[in-house]
C-alpha cells in the first residue's frame, strides 16, 4: 500500500511539473536536468538556457555584500572546475569569488585578507586594479550615473518618437504570448536622429551578426573597421569620456586607450553560447538579438526594436512594466514576436543615444560584474543587472559580457 501511495505521489508531482514546463514556479536552484526544457539551476545565467520567468523568481535582490560572498551567487564555479594551480593568481585576475578556492585574485582579497601571495605581481595596476578600487559607493555610481544622463545631447527628444503602447499586462500574463497590441509600439521616429555619428556607427553593426547561436561569426574586413568606427564615436561624447574620467580617477584604467582596448575586447570578443566557437558576443546579445531553443535572448535595444518592427520582422504583443520619465531616456519591458521567436520580457531603454546605453552598461560590469547595479537617472532609481561570461576569458582572466540590461519591476 506504502509503495502504491509513493508511486501516486511521484506521478503527481512529475504532472505537476510537467503541466508548465517552461517556468521555474517551484524549481528554483534546482539541480541541471537535461530533460528539462529550460533550466531554474544557479548557473543558467551562464549558459544562456534560463527559463524566462527566472529572473523574478530566483533572484532577489541584495543586501550589503559580506566577506566571502559578495558576488552574485551564479558566479560560483563547481568544485571539478577548480584551477590546476588554485593557490596562484595565474590566469586568474578579477575572477568571481570562489568558496573552494583556498585564496583568491578578484578586486576585494586585499579588504578580507585572502589574496593568493602572487597578487600583486600577476593582478597589480597594469591589470585595472586598484587597491582601493572596491571603495566605490552606491552613492557615487548614482553620481557618475546621474551625470552621464546630463551630458547626453544625443538623445531623443519628445517629439522625436512617438509610442503607441497599447496593452499593459500583468507579470503572470507575459508567459501566455497572446498578442494583445494590434498596431506597432513605434508610431512615429525621427530617423533624423539616425544621422548622428554615434546613432550611424551602431547602426552598421546591427546587421554583422547570425543570430541563430551555434553558428559561428567570421567578420570581414569591413565589419571589423565598423566597430573600430563605433567605438571612435562613442569615445568622441561627453558620456564616454565622463565614463572614463571616472574610471581613471578610480585607478581601473591607466590610459583612455586601455579602456578603449578592454571596451572593445568585453563587448565585441567572440565566445560559444552553442556547439560552435566564436558564436556570440555580448554586443551580439544585448544590441542586435539572439535565438537559442527556439527563444529570443537579450534584444535590450529600441533602436534595433524599431528597425526591426518598421521591416516586418517583429510583432509588439504587450508590456508590462513603463517607467517613471516622462523624457527620454525612458523604461519599457516588452513582449513581442521576432520573426516567429518569442521574447518574455524584453527590457529596454527607450530614445537613449547608443553612447548613453554602452556607458551605462559598460560601468554596471566593470564595477558590478554578476550582480545588480544601482543608479539614478533624473532623481529615479534605477537597476542594471549584467551576468560574466565564465566558460572563457580574455587577456590575464578577464570576463566577456554575458549580458546587461535595465532591470524592470517585473524581473
């Protein structure tokens, strides 16, 4: 009888989860499971293959960071992928916190005493360190952030865009890919905003890349200058160079080149999100839009949005979250339809410069890789939560970009 009632119960609980198998209602930090459409475990992020609805149930947001656990809790790596040489920084420098680790390379060992002894000559200034470098506050990431957002002249006016927003949705109805907004989000543009230099050069990056992940990238000659080009432009604006001047003040770069140099490499660098090599970037996945499983990941850019929609490719479903600006740069979270893929939530500055977006993104990972990063733009709180790309690395252990994006009060 005892194991009858047992049988019952597991086929119940196995209908149970499969009856919404898409959601990680009740499997957060679960173990991976390859027959599992998507995954709930702490290393999704990661590998790209959350279920869409993880973001709001298994991350909560942070206190004060304490010793030894002061990164995002997905940035912890199996005890079988402990370095060879764990007691060194070899290879190493400005990795996430591990607890098998007996000491430790990232930018906070020196505050809690458990630098591996070969810290200062694998990991010194030349790397971006900085022996206080931890010392930035909340407070004044809301005031770098606060002034980027005064510098910005590139961005949209009121009257250069005009949204049609339509239907808002609750959070527990964006899973249900009901297009409820008959008509486009973007009913009007000035596409004279395009023009500007900045707005031009990200324009032709948008088209360089395969957006089915598994296929690898190989840029031409071309492609290559294009991001040479943008990266020129932004580096031209108020906004970047306040970013920089910032980040040098802070000891994380010695020069405006070597941040032009790391910029290009945590952005533009290739890694595998699939079966092949150099399949992605965090470019890739942020600005222009990827498809893996059959789901849109990252698209976190209006302009992209708008180009796309005006072509044909993409269908607006719904909102459900709009920020509190009432100018531009504005919040929306989307759902929408890329060419037959769909996007849950699809976070997104709305009439912010391309220089605007790579700043702020580009200050949450430097100085808050793997966790959320608060800000302040016009008086209102804001988040942005970026992820490290883990699997591989460039220079002496630095991480890719995984992903950023605007955190919604939806996720």
């Amino acid at each position: 009888m005892k194991a009858c009632v047992s049988l019952i119960v597991a086929m119940l609980c196995g209908l149970a989860w499969a009856g919404n198998p898409e959601s990680c209602v009740s499997r957060c930090d679960e173990e991976f499971n390859r027959d599992a459409v998507c995954q709930c475990d702490r290393q999704c992020p990661q590998h790209d293959d959350c279920c869409d609805d993880y973001g709001h149930l298994c991350t909560a947001e942070e206190g004060p960071p304490e010793p030894k656990a002061f990164l995002h809790p997905e940035d912890e790596i199996p005890v079988n992928h402990l370095y060879s040489a764990p007691n060194s920084c070899q290879g190493r420098c400005r990795e996430a916190y591990d607890k098998h680790h007996p000491c430790h390379c990232n930018d906070r060992c020196q505050k809690f005493g458990d630098c591996c002894e070969d810290f200062d000559s694998l990991c010194g200034d030349h790397e971006g360190f900085s022996h206080s470098s931890d010392a930035i506050t909340n407070e004044e990431l809301q005031g770098i952030s606060e002034t980027i957002y005064k510098v910005d002249t590139n961005k949209a006016r009121k009257e250069d865009i005009v949204l049609n927003s339509q239907n808002r949705v609750s959070p527990s109805e964006t899973g249900s890919q009901v297009d409820r907004c008959p008509e486009p989000l973007f009913t009007y543009v000035n596409e004279q905003l395009f023009s500007k230099p900045t707005y031009a050069a990200f324009i032709n990056l948008l088209n360089n890349y395969q957006r089915a992940t598994g296929h690898g990238e190989h840029f031409s000659t071309q492609q290559l200058e294009e991001q040479a080009v943008f990266l020129r432009e932004v580096m031209k604006t108020a906004v970047m160079k306040e970013l920089y001047g910032f980040l040098h003040h802070q000891n994380r770069y010695s020069s405006e080149q070597e941040f032009v140099d790391d910029l290009k490499n945590m952005w533009f660098g290739l890694y595998s999100r699939g079966s092949e090599e150099g399949d992605s970037s965090g470019f890739e996945h942020v600005f222009s839009g990827e498809v893996k499983k059959g789901k849109v990941t990252g698209f976190h850019n209006w302009i992209r949005f708008y180009l796309q929609e005006k072509e044909g490719l993409l269908d607006y479903y719904s909102h459900n979250y709009d920020g509190p600006w009432d100018s531009y740069p504005d919040v929306l979270a989307m759902q929408f339809s890329w060419d037959g893929y769909y996007k849950e939530v699809g976070s997104a500055f709305i009439g912010s410069s391309p220089e605007f977006e790579f700043a702020l993104y580009s200050l949450c990972f430097i100085t808050r890789p793997g966790r959320k990063c608060h800000l302040s733009l016009g008086g209102y709180p804001l988040s942005i939560q970026t992820y490290t790309w883990d699997k591989t690395t460039y220079g002496n252990g630095k991480k890719y970009i995984a992903t950023a994006y605007v955190v919604s009060s939806t996720q």
